[in-house]
C-alpha cells in the first residue's frame, strides 16, 4: 500500500475513534479512577476501570481533548479490556516506544493503535496521545484518587 493511502487509512482510523469513540461515559461498576489532565494542550480525562485479580475486566473514560488524545482513549480502552494489568502495561510500554520513534516488540499486536504511530513525527502530540495510557498504568499500578 503506498504512503499516502496508508497515511489516508490512518487518519480515518483516528476520526471514527475521535467520533464514535469507544467505551466512553460512566463506568458504574469501577473500582479504579483516575483524573489526568495534559496543561499544554487542554485534554482532560477520567478513566475508571474495574480491575479485579489483576484482570481489567472493564474500562471506560470520559474527558474532552484534541482527536489523537480521545482516540488514543478509545483505542486503549478496547484493547486492555480482558488483559492481565501486566499485559496492558506492556502495551502501554510498547505504545509508548512507538510514540518515541523506538524499535517494537513484534510479539505485541498493536491493531488499531498503529494509526497513531504518525503522531512520533509531532512531538508536541505526543502527550496527547499516551495521556490515557499514562493514566492506565498509574490506575493499574494502585495510585488511583
């Protein structure tokens, strides 16, 4: 596939997260709550888990930001949900390394996040992107409010 259809799947990969994210709204049922925000850029977000044996069992967020940071929620949230809280801050590594520009760990499947691999070359957009992984691994690692 040639660059630019690649670049044009990536983007409208972005928007349909950006504009139907996933798992967005109130997790009634969560046990796990996090409040981060991103100052230089304005993004704000909630993201309640229901963690149990070290299982995401569920995962929603809430918040308002730029359309690579709620993506990169929506995205996220679909991925971890029924991940060990060990393999979802593996992913989160990985996802970090990618936002980098760092070499990935080919056993770790990305799907959808590799859409937003593009967003390395901004780094300005970088904390837009890992903001709700940021808040993921300090939920998972117990500093939730």
């Amino acid at each position: 596939m040639s660059t630019n259809k690649l670049d044009q799947l990536y983007r409208s990969v972005i928007m349909e997260h950006y504009k139907h994210p996933k798992n967005k709204g109130v997790l009634e049922n969560g046990n796990v709550t996090i409040d981060m925000n991103n100052p230089t850029c304005g993004d704000v977000i909630r993201l309640t888990m229901n963690v149990e044996d070290d299982i995401v069992k569920d995962v929603n967020f809430e918040g308002e930001g730029c359309s690579i940071s709620m993506a990169s929620a929506s995205m996220m949230t679909q991925m971890i949900k029924g991940m060990t809280t060990e393999e979802a801050v593996k992913l989160a590594h990985s996802f970090s390394d990618m936002m980098l520009g760092k070499d990935l760990d080919e056993s770790i499947e990305l799907d959808d996040l590799e859409a937003l691999s593009g967003v390395a070359q901004f780094p300005a957009r970088i904390k837009c992107a890992t903001l709700s992984w940021k808040a993921m691994e300090k939920g998972v690692s117990g500093e939730s409010q």
